[in-house]
C-alpha cells in the first residue's frame, strides 16, 4: 500500500545521500574477491581417491606415508597430541586407531583385554583414541610430587630473637602399569631424586615399593616399611585434571599408617591383599598403633621426565615458601 504522506527532501540533502552512496559503493572490499573460491582440504592419510594431488610441503613430498605413519608410532602419546597441531594431514593420521589402540591397552593392562574391548565399545563408541583422553588414568611419563610446607620455631638467642624457620619437605610418587608404585618422601629437589626413583635404587636412597590399584577415578595404594616393627603405610588418592585429559593431579584423601604382623607378609608380595577389608582404625601389631595422619596431605602435582630440571618445585623456600597445586 502507497503512502498517502509525503516528505519533501531538499535539494541540498538529496546530493549529499547520492555523494554518500557513491562514495560506498567506490569502497575497495577485497574479501569478496575470495568468494566463490574453493579451498580443497588434503587428503587424510589412507584415502581412496583416485585423483592425484601433489602436497605443497616438501616434507610430505620427500618422506612417504608409511615412514611417516612409523614416525607416529614411536611417539608418546602427549607428544603425537603436539604434533597433531601442525597441519589437517598429520591430524588424521595421528587419528588412525591403530597408534591409540596398543597405548590404551598397555596403560590399563591390570583390567585385561577383554575388558578394555567391552568398555571402549559400550562408553567411548569404539574409539581408542576418544578413551584415551577421556577415560582416568595414571600416568607413568614422570613423578608425582607434593610439596609440603610447615613452620618450626627456633631456639632463642640470648633472649633478643626468637627464630621461625619454614621446613619445606616432598612426597614423590612413581607408577608403572603392571600395578606398581615407589614411593619417597624427601627434601631433595625434584631434579635430585628423579635420577633414583626406579627399582634399581639402592637401600640408602630410602625408596620404598608397593601395590595400587585404579578404580574409576580413585587410587587405593598400599606399602610396607620393613623393619623391627614392620609398619604398612595407606593411601587414598583421587585423580583429576586441571584440562580434559590431563590426570596431572593426584588429592590425597587419606594417609594412614597401621602394624602388620610379620606372618602376614611372609608369603604374600601384594600389599593391597594383605590390608584388603582392613578399617582405617585397624592394627595387626599392639606396638604399631593405627594413625591417620591430618598434615602434609598438599596434592601432588605431575612433573614429567622432561621438566624436571626446569620445573618450579626446584625452587628453595626464600623464593617459593607455598605453592599452590591447582
């Protein structure tokens, strides 16, 4: 329907619309130079397709699919996450199932490979790699660490000062797949006892070994200090990540120590058996007292093999008096 009411439009005005208009229309877009324009994706690795395509990079070029598919395989996983950020090709071949299905089967080899099979079917729709990044694990690429700190009073001097001194002490932790663990606590550096953490370690380096076991997200580990009085220490942990697939931290929800008695232990290697129904309040020894432990329960934090020269829990107490896990 036509309007009945009109406007008149100076003359003057009129031209400055036109000039205004023109002057849009003259404006240089060169984006839409780009429309209509197909950008043809590379082709992922194994393709089909019967038309040849000639990849710009010289690496593509010079190395063949296969060797560089081997290349893949030799990787740890967190490194094939790093490189599957450099271009779409090697984004899909790092997403072949073929890398991901041995890894997964090799981190959680305790729950058998039957098991893995039904559980990446029914909850991760068939994807080795989608368990891999999503499912809690362990990770056996470095140390767990706890940092704890207190502070202790010094002896007076002369009745003028009156010292405080912040004693800075470590929990480390180390796990393997097969279901074992070592444990130390120490105030060396990171960089100092990541060189002994192994099961070559001698006695003087007071690293102790023993049992755990990764249910969903928990972690019940179990192991024996041997001696007059043979003490077994207790551990509750739950197993989180500051990002999606991370497990970089490890709470400790309860430490406790209890006494065993020695014909407990004479035939059996698998600590977690020997305390299997135990209550936290439980002993085997009157001399041994069972005792749940309320202080340096600080998380640990995972360090990996290749920062553990670099890594900030290296620093002393006058530059980092508490750290905060995250």
């Amino acid at each position: 329907m036509a309007s009945d009411i009109s406007i008149p439009v100076p003359s003057e005005v009129s031209s400055f619309f036109r000039l205004r208009t023109v002057e849009f229309l003259g404006t240089e877009r060169p984006w839409l130079n780009l429309y209509g324009i197909r950008v043809r994706p590379v082709a992922p690795f194994g393709s089909v397709s019967g038309k040849p395509f000639s990849d710009p990079a010289l690496i593509h070029r010079s190395l063949p699919d296969e060797l560089l598919f081997e290349v893949f395989a030799r990787m740890s996983p967190y490194t094939l996450g790093r490189a599957a950020c450099v271009c779409r090709k090697w984004r899909y071949t790092i997403r072949n199932p073929s890398l991901w299905h041995p890894l997964c089967l090799k981190t959680w080899q305790m729950s058998g490979a039957e098991t893995n099979y039904k559980i990446v079917q029914s909850m991760y729709e068939g994807s080795w790699r989608k368990m891999w990044v999503q499912r809690p694990r362990i990770r056996s690429d470095g140390l767990y660490v706890s940092r704890n700190t207190y502070i202790r009073t010094g002896v007076a001097e002369w009745k003028v000062t009156n010292p405080v001194h912040v004693v800075c002490y470590y929990r480390y932790l180390r796990f393997y797949p097969s279901g074992k663990f070592l444990y130390k606590i120490s105030s060396q550096r990171v960089k100092e006892v990541a060189k002994c953490m192994n099961f070559r370690a001698s006695k003087a380096d007071c690293v102790f070994k023993g049992d755990y076991i990764l249910a969903e997200d928990h972690v019940e580990a179990a192991l024996l200090y041997r001696g007059s009085r043979h003490t077994l220490l207790r551990m509750l942990l739950r197993l989180r990540g500051t990002t999606t697939g991370a497990n970089n931290r490890l709470d400790l929800l309860k430490l406790l120590t209890t006494g065993v008695n020695e014909s407990e232990i004479s035939n059996q290697e698998d600590m977690l058996a020997v305390v299997e129904g135990w209550q936290e309040d439980e002993t085997h020894n009157p001399d041994v007292p069972a005792i749940s432990h309320r202080r340096g329960l600080t998380p640990f934090v995972f360090v990996p093999f290749e920062e553990v020269e670099t890594s900030v829990l290296n620093l002393p107490v006058d530059k980092m008096d508490y750290f905060v896990p995250g």
